[in-house]
C-alpha cells in the first residue's frame, strides 16, 4: 500500500472565512427576500425592519469573523497594516428598529 501525503488542514482563519462568506451571503438573501415582498400594511413593514435588522447582524457578525481571521494572520505572518489588519469595520443601526432600545 502506497502512503498518500496528508494535506495539513486549513488555518482557522479560512474556517473563519469561510463563515464570514456564508453570513455574508444569508444578509444578502435577507434583504433582497425582504425587498421583492409583496405584501403591503404596518405588519409587512415591521417583517421588513425585522428581516432588515437579522441582515444587519448577519453583516456585523461577518465583519467580527472577517476581523478574527485578519488577526490570525497577523499573528501567524500573514496580514500586516492598520490596527484591524488591513480589516473595515462597518457599524450598523441592527436592533434599532422601532421600539426597540440600542442594546
């Protein structure tokens, strides 16, 4: 039997990568699901500041995952820049919808 050479498994930065695209991807489809609704009235707009708010922690969670993976690599030789790696850092308005207090 022949020995077939392991690949080394990947960083846990492109584990974290790879989250960041999934999350990346769900707040897209959230938005873009939200905005092609067709239903109207008070109800279909507090399913949209909802659905809105769920893109926009998806998008805060990516940018969390993508700032890790940036740190990861600066540790391990990797990115070098700014204080977050080369990394933007995007707030958002998440849980601020209407009746709800900034957490």
């Amino acid at each position: 039997m022949t020995d077939v050479p392991r690949l080394p498994p990947p960083a846990p930065a492109d584990g974290l990568r790879g989250h960041c695209a999934a999350l990346r991807s769900h707040a897209h489809r959230l938005r873009t699901g939200a905005a092609a609704l067709e239903w109207r009235g008070p109800q279909a707009d507090a399913f949209r500041a909802e659905v809105a708010a769920l893109a926009d922690r998806c998008a805060r969670a990516a940018d969390g995952f993508a700032l890790a993976a940036a740190q990861l690599d600066g540790v391990h030789g990797g990115v070098q820049g700014g204080a977050h790696g080369g990394v933007t850092v995007r707030g958002t308005a998440a849980g601020r919808s209407r009746g709800r207090p900034p957490r």
